[in-house]
C-alpha cells in the first residue's frame, strides 16, 4: 500500500473529526455527477468564494456549509498537503475512505485509531521522513527486509543501492561491488547518489510498522552516512578480500590457460589424424603422445592448485570460482560479438 506521506500527517491532526467529517463529505459527495464537489470544496478553501454562475444555489449552500463547519480540518488538510488531491486520492467517488489493493487509505486511519497513544511519535517520524526528501511511503507488515541479500558499488554514484538499518556486508568478491544484508530492519529504500559523492535522492521509502523511533532513520541524505558500514568492512576486510580475488584470478588464469592448451592439442590431433604422409605422421604422432603425458601432469598440477588455495584462503571455495569462470566466459562472449 502506496500514500502521500504528507497525506498521513494531516490525517494524524484531524483524526478526531474524521467520523462526522466523512459521513457529511458523503451526502455532499451525491452531488457530484452533475457538480465537481472536490473542486467547489477546494475553491472555497482557498479564495473563500463559490462562482454561483456556474453552480446550483441549493448545492453551492451545501458545499459552503460543509466548508465552514470543517473549516479548521481543510485548512489543515491544506497546510500539509493539497486539499483537493486529498479527497481526490483518498475518497472514492461515493465518499467513502478507499479501501482499494494498492491504495487503501482505510487502513491508515484505522492503524492510527488502533495506536492513538503513539500518534504523536508516528507524526515525529512522518515528518523526519518529509524532511529527508521522501514522498511516499510503502507499509508492509509482513516484510520481512532479513530474507534478502543486497549488492551495492563501491564508489557510490552512479547506481543506485538498497539502505537498510543493521547492515552487514557479506562479500567483495567483485572488487567494485559488495553484497551484503541486514540483521533487522524497521525499513528499506532506494538510495540515488548524485554525481560529486555527497548528497542522495530519496523517493519512496517501505516500512513494516510507523512505531520505530525516529532516531532509527539516517540522520541526512549523505552517502557518507548511507556507505558507512560498507566503508568500516572495506577499511577492516579490504586486504583480506583483495587476496581472495588475486588466489581466485590466478586459478580461474590457470584453468583458462590449461583448456586453451587441451583444445589446441585436440585440434593438433585431429589434423594428424587426417594426414597422409605416414613418415610425417609417425613423427607427430610420437610427439603429440608425448604431449598427452605431459598435459596430463598440467591438469593435476592445476586441479591441485585449485584445492591447495581452497584450503589455505577460507574467502575462497569452488562456488566463487565457478563464478568468476563464468564471468570470463561471458566476457569473451561479449567481446566475441561486438569484434564480429
């Protein structure tokens, strides 16, 4: 569920009036296949007036009487968001609270009603979020942010990266990205860095509940603030996984090297396979099995490599190293076709 987050904070302030306010907003609502009620109300609101030319007297009177009664909670509505899209976004065309999947503004009012005496610590970090730069806010009770792993690029800018509170990385295998997740999180959003490293953009942001403390929430939209345990473990782990990746490189280089030798030497067998000259071909033939003896030894020697570095780094292990085969696979791939 999606909401304006302005839209909760003026909710929080006429929440007491929210009863009566909406069953009158429902009988003026009637009106509102032949009269833009919303429209009229919003007129109002701002410029303290009706244009009587264009609507009804006895409709007009209504709209106005509904404007003075709840004067104070528009004028509030208006102070904190925009009248009009207010009722626009949050009613339906009956009046009544949307209680629709994916814009179920009901649900807000009664989680309000259901935490009355946290309402003035709800509206604290309604604000701080406002402040920070967010608009919307996505509420999720099921989430459940620990069932995840995330990946972020060192330098920051120009990708965008998950924060989260309780992070730690788990990774660097990749020297320009981490992987790393949380240990428990009220939260989750998007992070856009801005070139230059300093500020972030903010657009939307999930929660599983509105009762955490505000002090949970990033001070500012800083990256040094949002890259602070990613810059810790680099700073602590960085060597160590600097090391990781050269013993990985050097196995994934010696197996590419050992299978480029296995297919010249299939390729060399093939071609003497098919000579004619039997003079020439016993000449290669006594070479190439001795070759064969010699590639054998290679492919043990590497095999044993591999093992050898397994054991002595515990960062590496053959999963990581399939990968990393498989990332220069489909690296050549790639410069195969954009050469061709």
């Amino acid at each position: 569920m999606k909401v304006l987050i302005e839209d909760l904070i003026a909710l929080r302030y006429i929440i007491d009036s929210m009863p009566q306010l909406n069953n009158d907003f429902k009988k003026i609502m009637l009106h509102d296949c032949d009269v833009p009620v919303v429209m009229s109300m919003a007129s109002f609101i701002h410029f303290d007036k009706i244009d009587i030319n264009f609507w009804d007297s006895k409709v007009t009177k209504e709209i106005k009487l509904f404007c003075q009664k709840y004067k104070e909670e528009l004028n509030i509505i208006k102070r904190y968001s925009a009248l009009y899209y207010f009722f626009m976004k949050n009613f339906d065309s009956h009046g009544n609270i949307t209680t629709f999947e994916d814009n179920n503004f009901n649900f807000f009012y009664q989680y309000f009603l259901s935490h009355r005496n946290e309402l003035d610590q709800i509206v604290m970090l309604l604000e701080k979020l406002v402040e920070l730069g967010f608009t919307y806010l996505e509420f999720d009770e099921q989430a459940n942010f620990e069932d995840e792993q995330y990946e972020a690029y060192t330098k920051g800018f120009p990708y965008e990266y998950y924060y989260l509170e309780n992070i730690e990385v788990i990774s660097n295998y990749d020297k320009n990205w981490v992987k790393y997740e949380t240990l428990g999180s009220n939260y989750r959003f998007l992070v856009y860095p801005k070139s230059g490293g300093k500020k972030c953009r903010v657009d939307s942001i999930t929660v599983s509940n509105l009762l955490f403390d505000v002090d949970k929430l990033p001070e500012t939209l800083s990256q040094e603030i949002f890259f602070k345990e990613i810059n810790e473990f680099l700073n602590l782990y960085g060597n160590k996984w600097s090391k990781a990746r050269e013993d990985i490189g050097n196995v994934v280089n010696i197996s590419d090297a050992y299978d480029d030798l296995a297919r010249s030497f299939e390729k060399m067998d093939e071609i003497i396979e098919n000579m004619e000259n039997a003079q020439s071909k016993d000449e290669f033939v006594r070479i190439l099995l001795k070759l064969k003896k010699d590639l054998k030894e290679l492919e043990i020697a590497s095999l044993n490599f591999n093992d050898g570095v397994c054991e002595n780094n515990l960062l590496v292990n053959e999963e990581e190293i399939k990968k990393a085969k498989q990332k220069r696979l489909e690296r050549r791939m790639r410069d195969y076709t954009d050469f061709h």
